[in-house]
C-alpha cells in the first residue's frame, strides 16, 4: 500500500466515542480469548488515530501489559502492538507503561517470543526509549540489549528494522548502552545492512551507527568495517532521510579520524547538502565538513576549494539556530592555517554574522564564532610580525572600527593601531578587548583595562566535535 493511500485510509477513521472505549475496556477485563485478541487490536487502531491518552485515561493499559505478560501467543502479539502504537510520540503514554510494569514482559518476548514478537517488543521498547533517558537505562538494565542484538544479527530480512530502530534510541545520550551495544557484537551487521539493507534498515542502521559512534571504540570500528564507503553511497544517492542519517553518521565518524583516505569522497555530497538540503540535512552535513575539515589540513584545502565556503556563509546568515551553530563550527575549522579559505570566509561576508554571534549568540555559538574569528587573524608560525593577507585584514578592521561595535575608546584605538600596522600581534591587541567585552559585557572597567594588554592563546589543535541528534531528526 502506497502512503498516499495509507493517509487516505486513516483519515477516514473516526475518533472513537468515549462509551466505545468503555466497551472496550469492559472487553479486555472479562472478555474470552478472542474478545480479548480484538480488543487489544482495536486499541492499537483507535491509538494510531490519535486516541492515545483517551485509552490511558479509560484505564486500559494495565490490562494490556496483562496480556503481554500472561496471555496467548496471539493476544501477547497484539498487546505488544498496542502498546507499542500508544507509546509512539506521547511521554504521557510512556511514562504510565513503563510505571506499569510493561518493560520485564517486553525483554521476555524478545527473548523467547516468535520472531514477530520479537519485532513487536523491540519497536515498542524503541518508542519507549525514544524521548526517556531513564527508560533506556532501565530497558537496558531489564537485559534488552544482548537479545535485541541477537535478534539483528539472525534475522536478514525486514523484521530486524525494528531491532534496530531500537538500539539506535537506546545508544542515544547513554555511553554505557553503546560500549554494551558494541561489546555484543551489533556493529557488524549494522555495517552489512548499510549494504544490503532495506530501505529502512539502511535508514536506521546509519541513525543507530551515528549514535555509536560515540564511543571511541566503536567509532573505530565502525571504520575498520568499512561503513565510510556505503555511508557516503548513502549519501550521493539515497532517499531524503538517508542522506540525512549518512551525514550525521559520516560526522561522528570524523571525530579524530581524519587520515582515513575514504572521507574524501564525502566533500562533494555534502557540500550540495548544505547548499540545496533539507533543514536537517544542511544543519547534518555542516557539522561533518566542519569534523573533516578539523583533522586533515589538504581536505580543509578540498573542502574550500569545492566552493563549500559560499553555502556555509549563507546558512550562517539565514540558518536556525543549530545551522548557525554548526555553520560557525564548519568555517572556524576552514580558516585554520588556511589563507585561501581565511579570504573566501571574508569575502563571503561571513564577519558580521560571526560577530552577531559573539555578541547576541547562545554561548555555543558564542564560543564557535569568537574561535572563527580568532582563525581568521592568526597565523600558525603565531609570531607577532607575520602580515595577515589584507583581503583578510581589510574587512575585519573595518568591521571592528564600526560604531556599531568600538564604542569604547580604548577599543577604538587599539583596533586603530592594529589596522595601521597590520600585524597578527596588534591586531590580537586590538581585537581581544573587542570579544572580552561581547562575551563578557558585565565586566568592570578595571577588568577591560587588563585585558587590552593580553594576547590570545595559541590556537588549539584540532579538536572535532560529536553531535547528538535530536528526537525530531531521528524520524
């Protein structure tokens, strides 16, 4: 069935009335097997119409988790249906199933049930995990994680999709769930589905690796299994999420990775990510050019020189807040020991907005656009008579001598001599007062006085870094 005729279908569903969930109700408590079956069926369909706290507030998930745990095969199975559809996307509704005891029952079925109801209990376990740290620490504590893997590694058709749908929620924000993830052996066969997957078992496959790729170990080796190839296929030529999950995927994997030869082949995708993706994409594909361009000094080179700089500037300018984010991070990591991409920053017109962001920005991207800045007038000899290029000094000078900003006097001064003189030393003099007074606007005349005699501290070496996707972006 097509999706366009599956929202048909579903639109034509109406909200059940409130004596019909009683019905209901009064089914699952004293109906026979079959009644009961039906029931739970109904309960499923009536909470994929939207439903869902309705049946909550009837009463009718202690009865449900009463089948899970002690009801036929087949009323087990559409228990866990139910349960699963009454947890997707509602913290209310999880919450009240797992106080209710749903979890043990559910690792039981995936333990021993038939292989649709392991399917059954790791996509509910998966929404359950989803929006709740606390219930992917008690899922794993529960036991769920080996059979979760098991039941991925035998099983090659679409089945496991949900077996992996569901390690991919359970490795996010939890490292003690990824280093037991990869102690079990999950990494392999999320690599091979990378390959030979469905559509949805790629899809996820690359979310649940991007995840694991958290841990140190396991981003080795996820690289050692060679993900890098089929993510970056992923990347060129699969669907929207696809692309998406490659690029987030591809950026977890660039942390302190960057002598791996295959990333190189990412720059173009992901430049045409960030010039004509989604949101999502753009924001994903931003922070992984910023990783690779963070530990390769000739793919910062490629980077620039396949005209990612120009996009980048823009999606500084006109992102969200996490795009501006991620943007500030890509180009900091472009103008580190790199003049040609220090001048095609500039050029771009990337100064005003970095300096919006030190002064209006969130203190992330505070942090990201004073080191952009700090990179665009550093040299990496760091001696104080090396010339910055002047179609670098040029414009950042100008910017600095605006009223806008150097309202101070001694600021004013300062950036004055700094532009005369064009020297990375004066200019440090004249430019760090400017971002102790933007970050740190409450500081005491005295403070800004001892300030304006210090210098920057050497640039760090690169460091990448590791991005958590959101929930949103994980559908």
């Amino acid at each position: 069935m097509r999706e366009s005729e599956f929202e048909m279908l579903y639109n034509c569903v109406r909200e059940p009335a409130h004596t019909e969930m009683l019905s209901l109700l009064h089914d699952l408590q004293s109906g026979d097997e079959e009644v009961q079956e039906r029931a739970a069926l109904q309960c499923s369909c009536m909470a994929t119409r939207g439903a869902g706290d309705a049946l909550r507030q009837v009463g009718v998930l202690p009865l449900l988790i009463g089948l899970v745990k002690d009801g036929t095969a087949n009323q087990k199975l559409w228990a866990t249906e139910a349960l699963l559809t009454l947890a997707s996307d509602n913290d209310d509704n999880c919450v009240a199933i797992t106080r209710g005891g749903a979890i043990p029952p559910l690792v039981s079925l995936l333990r021993s049930g038939t292989d649709m109801h392991k399917q059954e209990a790791a996509y509910a376990l998966g929404n359950l995990a989803a929006n709740n740290e606390v219930n992917r620490a008690k899922i794993a504590r529960e036991g769920a994680i080996p059979p979760m893997v098991a039941f991925v590694k035998s099983v090659t058709d679409a089945q496991n999709q949900w077996a992996v749908y569901a390690l991919g929620f359970l490795s996010l924000n939890n490292e003690e769930n990824r280093v037991l993830i990869g102690q079990e052996g999950a990494i392999p066969p999320l690599v091979r589905l990378l390959r030979v997957g469905k559509r949805a078992q790629k899809q996820w496959s690359a979310y649940t690796l991007g995840n694991l790729a958290h841990s140190d170990a396991n981003r080795k080796q996820i690289t050692l299994e060679g993900a890098i190839p089929p993510l970056i296929e992923l990347l060129r030529t699969g669907t929207a999420m696809q692309k998406q999950r490659a690029a987030f995927a591809l950026g977890n994997l660039a942390c302190d990775n960057g002598m791996v030869a295959e990333f190189d082949e990412a720059i173009l995708p992901l430049v045409d990510l960030v010039r004509m993706g989604s949101d999502t994409q753009k924001e994903d594909a931003a922070y992984t050019l910023g990783n690779l361009a963070a530990n390769n000094d000739e793919r910062r080179a490629e980077i620039g020189r396949r005209e990612a700089i120009a996009p980048l500037v823009k999606l500084l300018e006109t992102g969200d807040g996490e795009q501006k984010l991620w943007a500030t991070f890509a180009l900091r990591w472009l103008a580190y020991e790199n003049d040609s991409n220090r001048a095609a920053i500039v050029e771009e017109g990337a100064i005003e907005p970095l300096a919006s962001l030190v002064e209006e920005g969130t203190d992330e991207q505070k942090e990201e656009a004073v080191h952009a800045l700090e990179h665009l007038v550093k040299k990496d000899d760091d001696t104080t008579n090396a010339s910055t290029p002047d179609g670098v000094m040029s414009p950042l000078m100008e910017y600095f001598r605006s009223d806008a900003i150097s309202q101070n006097a001694n600021i004013a001064a300062a950036t004055a001599r700094a532009a005369a003189l064009n020297t990375i030393g004066t200019v440090r003099e004249g430019v760090l007062p400017l971002f102790n007074r933007l970050v740190k606007p409450s500081v005491d005349a005295e403070n800004k006085q001892a300030s304006s005699t210090q210098r920057f501290d050497t640039v760090v070496a690169p460091k990448a870094a590791i991005k958590e996707p959101s929930i949103a972006g994980a559908w």
